[in-house]
C-alpha cells in the first residue's frame, strides 16, 4: 500500500511541476489562456507556478506531507471556484480539481500509516 501512495504521490507531483507549473514559469500559450478564461491577470502566472511547487514539495516531504495536501486542496479550491465563476465545462474543467484532489488524498492515504487512522474504511 505505501509503494503504490508513494507511486501515485510522485505521478501527481510530476504531473503538477510539468502540465502546470511549467508551462507557467516558461509563460506558454497553455498557461496564459485558461488564465485569460477565467479573469485572472498574468502577472500571478510565476506566483501561482510557485505556490503550486512549494506545495508539491511539502506534500512530498513525510514530515511536512499534510500541510502539503491541505495546501494544495486550497489551491485546487481555488482553481474550481474560478472555473465555475466562468461557467467552464463542469466534468473535464471545473470538476478536475476535485479529481486532482481525491488523487492527492488517496496518495497521502496510502503511504501514512495516521492518515490512514483519522480516516479508516471499514469493510
């Protein structure tokens, strides 16, 4: 179980760093767009490519692991409220963030013996 946290918690990070933080930093048409979409101005584009690799990091550090998830789950909180402020498709745009969070969650589940313990399913 915690190989397979341990796995996904690196797929997601590589994910986060490459689709989005990446094309943010290096100002891509991917990044400026969706950003022109929903209102946001682009001098946030290296602020919100930052937030987003400092949560990564946290997340990926089992010391810091947890803040790291909630961090992110902000930052995704954010990203969902300003795709639905806009009307942005609801299952592949506005609703990727809560995808992209359970994802998150289920890593941390997965390789942390005390998440597991706060949140246990029972069969």
């Amino acid at each position: 179980m915690k190989i397979a946290g341990w796995v996904l918690s690196v797929l997601i990070a590589l994910f986060l760093a490459g689709a989005s933080a990446a094309p943010k930093i290096m100002g891509m048409e991917a990044a400026i767009e969706p950003m022109q979409v929903v209102g946001w101005p682009l001098k946030y584009l290296l602020l919100i490519a930052a937030i987003e690799i400092g949560c990564m990091i946290l997340f990926l550090i089992p010391r810091t692991a947890l803040l790291g998830a909630v961090l992110t789950t902000g930052l995704l909180g954010g990203s969902l409220a300003a795709n639905l402020r806009v009307d942005n498709p609801l299952f592949s745009h506005t609703l990727f963030s809560v995808y992209l969070g359970l994802a998150i969650w289920l890593a941390l589940w997965l390789r942390d013996e005390q998440v597991r313990a706060v949140f246990p399913f029972r069969r």
